[in-house]
C-alpha cells in the first residue's frame, strides 16, 4: 500500500510540474509557435491549449485507462 502511494504521489507531482512549467513559460512558447502580429493573441492562443490540454486529461483517463489496466491486471505478477 505504501508504495503505491509513493508511486502515485510522484506521478501526480510530475503532472502538476509539466502544467507548472507550462504556465511559466506561456509567453516564451507563445513567441517561439504563434503569428508574431499579436503579442495578446499569442498569450491566449497558448492558454487556449493549456486549458484543451488541461479539461482533455480526465477524458483521456476515463478511455485509455480502462483499455491500458486490462493487460496489466492479466500480466503474471
């Protein structure tokens, strides 16, 4: 039980880390992937997939978790 803790806390601060490194960086990934006519537009445009990326995972999970644990739970220990 305490390892499974152990590798769910990392796994979620490594999430939360991407989505931190992310947020820091908007403007600097803005600048370097979006049209250079609109410093306002690529902040947006960069939030705007932040919150794609971020309202999308609980969806992702829902799908691909349930397909992905099947073979894990039928592999041999």
């Amino acid at each position: 039980m305490v390892r499974a803790t152990i590798a769910g806390t990392i796994g979620n601060v490594l999430e939360w880390y991407d989505f931190a490194v992310y947020g820091y960086l908007v403007t600097a990934i803005g600048a370097a992937f979006f049209p250079k006519a609109s410093t306002l537009a690529q902040v947006l445009y960069t939030f705007g997939i932040y919150g794609v990326g971020f309202f999308m995972r609980p969806s992702a999970r829902s799908s691909s978790g349930a397909y992905g644990d099947r073979p894990a739970r039928a592999a041999p220990p």
